[in-house]
C-alpha cells in the first residue's frame, strides 16, 4: 500500500473514528455516575471534533470567510452542532420554526454563491423544494433519536453516500462524507461496546445537518445525479417505516438490521451511477 493510500485513509477513515472514540470516552468519564444514555451532548461533541479534525486534514485549505464552496462545510457543522440546543423548546410549533429557521440559515449560507446569480423564482424554488427535503431527512433522524437503532439509520447512508459522490459528483466531497461516517462509525462502536445507547437529539440533528450539507455540496456544485441524490437523502426513511419490527429486536439485531436496510437505497444509487466503463 502507497504512503498516499495510507494518508489518505488515516485523514478520512482512521483519525476522525479515533477522535470520535476518545471524546466520547472522555465524555463519559467526566460524566461516571450520571445516566450514559442521557449524555446526548457528548454525543454530538464527539461527533463535531472527529468531524473538525477530519473535514481539515481531507481539506488542509480551509479559509473562514470562506473562499470555495468546501469551505462552507466546517461552519455548517459548528451549526448543526450548536444551532439545535439554542432554540428554545416551549412546544412542537415552537421547535418546528426553530428548525425552519435553521434548515433556511444553513441552506442560504451553503448555497449563497450560487443564488447570487440565480433569477429569484429559480432561487425560491429550491430553498423550498431543498428545505423540504432537509426537514425530511432531519424529521427521520430526530424518529430515531432516542432509540438504539438510530445511528445505523444515519451511518449506513453516510458511508453509502462517500462512493456515490465520489464516483459521480466529486472526490473531495466524496472524502467529507467518508469522513463523517467514519466519526460516526468511531461513536456507534464506542456506544455499543461500553454502554449501549441512543445517538439523542443533538447528534442526530448534527449528523441530519452533515448529511443533508453534503448531499447538497455534491447536487450543486459537483453535478450528483438527482435519483442518486433522492436515494440516499430518503435512506433513513427506511428506519422509520421498519420501527415497529426494530424496536422488538435485541440492541445488536436492530442496529446491524437498520444498518443493512438503510443502506439498500444507497447500494441502488451506487448501481445508478456506476460508470459503464472501468474505473481503472
């Protein structure tokens, strides 16, 4: 295996899973005594400094303000991550506007280079159609939240997502979302083994956030195929349509099973854009 290969996996794969796992494990430490499963700040820091740590190492050119689109990312994820906990929860009205507000921040903030020079009707339309669509994705990972299957519900389209971009869209992008499976992958292990738990809100609305950022990097900016897009962006629907059936089985059985059925749209969209020649 070439030193570039190594490099290559140790920024996308192997550090932000590591950092995941040892934020997580300090977290619980700092936290001995209280109920782990309460601990869904931990959770979502754990996942933002894996993430932070990764997103660099992949793009050692980050600028803030920033200069190209995949500088747009890192302070998205900060959102994500803090955004949530700032809005106040006084009722589901409350807390769906609050979301609104946050999904119309983060898309105009992703996209705002591009609408600058969009007619104002095409703009519109898509803050309303990708606002829809991010509302979706965050509505299935905010159902799986406090339930142990959640994560497999999120991991599995993450890490279906980093081969469809990369093979259609664009590699750097392609290598953010191998990134953030991986931070989440490094949670989903350290959860399971130690104290099997929920992901909780805030990590499900950051990685809801993560996921729905790339996917709308890749769309935009790198050309992904809109039947890829909508597969994976609708893959962890799957988790909320099997609930019923998951929520039966042991921890291991749900989260493996979740895993492999959130992950069938993402193979269709791997098998929509494989390229008909070889890759080498």
């Amino acid at each position: 295996m070439s030193e570039a290969t190594l490099e290559l996996f140790g920024n996308t794969l192997f550090w932000p899973l590591l950092t995941s796992i040892a934020t997580a494990a300090i977290g619980g430490l700092l936290l001995a005594g209280r109920p782990s499963c309460g601990a869904s700040r931990v959770a979502a820091t754990a996942l933002f400094a894996g993430a932070a740590l990764g997103l660099v190492l992949v793009h050692d050119g980050f600028r803030f303000p920033p200069a190209r689109s995949p500088d747009r990312l890192l302070p998205l994820l900060a959102l994500g991550s803090f955004g949530p906990g700032l809005a106040p929860r006084r009722g589901r009205a409350t807390t769906l506007i609050g979301a609104a507000l946050l999904i119309g921040v983060a898309l105009l903030w992703l996209l705002w280079p591009l609408l600058l020079r969009w007619p104002p009707q095409n703009s519109a339309l898509v803050l309303l159609t990708g606002g829809a669509l991010w509302a979706l994705l965050w509505y299935s990972a905010r159902h799986g939240a406090q339930r142990d299957y959640g994560a497999s519900c999120l991991l599995a389209p993450l890490a279906m997502t980093a081969p469809v971009v990369a093979i259609d869209g664009s590699l750097l992008i392609g290598q953010f979302a191998g990134v953030l499976a991986a931070t989440l992958g490094g949670w989903w292990l350290y959860s399971l083994l130690r104290a099997p738990c929920a992901l909780g809100g805030p990590g499900s609305d950051l990685v809801a956030f993560a996921l729905a950022a790339v996917l709308a990097m890749a769309y935009f900016y790198a050309g992904l195929d809109l039947p890829a897009l909508l597969l994976l962006a609708l893959s962890p629907l799957v988790g909320v349509v099997l609930a019923g059936v998951l929520q039966a089985l042991t921890v291991w059985q749900s989260r493996i099973l979740a895993g492999l059925a959130c992950a069938l749209p993402g193979s269709l969209a791997l098998w929509w854009v494989w390229p008909q020649e070889s890759l080498y």
